[in-house]
C-alpha cells in the first residue's frame, strides 16, 4: 500500500514537472494566437482595399480573400502547436500531400 502511494506521489511529481515546464510554451502560444490573428484580419482588410482599389469582381475577390485566410490560419496553427510543443512534420506532410494532389487535379484545368 504505502509502496503504491510512493509511486503515485512520483507519478504526479513527473507531471508537476511537466506541466510547470511547458507552462512558457502554452503562454508563448497564446500570444502567438492573439498576435497572428490580428496580422491576419490586418492582411484581410489590406487585401479587400487593394481589390477594391483594382476594381476586381467581387466572387473572385472573396474567393481569393478566403484563400488566403484559410492558408494563414492553417499556418499560425501550425505555428501554435509547434510552439507549444507538439510535432508538426506530419501535419505538414499531410498538408504538402494534399496540396499535391490539388495541383494535379487542376492540372488540366
């Protein structure tokens, strides 16, 4: 009994640990979150301005508006996660998958 009870209070010294060391990452990836969403709206509005300024019609400028708020979105997530500690490469060897698979669906197009 008192030999299960050493072991847990190891057990939760172990993750006392890890939570209090990975602590810098969660608030490093917060505002992380916090400053890439404002980049993100800030490019969005500078985007729709520059449309509006080429007259370019309006499907194809929210079409390409949500593009690229999707791709900076995926980006920054990317980014988050990577910052607070999980591994990315096969997120992004997912993504690098599907993109490929996009170009050549739209190949012949």
């Amino acid at each position: 009994m008192e030999s299960n009870l050493n072991s847990l209070g190891t057990k939760f010294g172990r993750l006392t640990d890890i939570v209090i060391d990975s602590i810098p990452g969660i608030i490093g990836g917060i505002i992380l979150l916090i400053i890439g969403k404002y980049v993100i709206d800030l490019v969005n509005r500078l985007l729709h301005k520059r449309f509006e300024k080429r007259n370019v019609d309006p499907s194809i400028r929210a079409f390409i508006s949500s593009i690229v708020r999707i791709v900076m979105w995926v980006m920054l997530m990317l980014t988050v996660a990577s910052q607070i500690g999980i591994q990315t490469t096969s997120f992004i060897a997912a993504l690098s998958a599907f993109g490929l698979a996009v170009g050549m669906a739209l190949q012949g197009v």
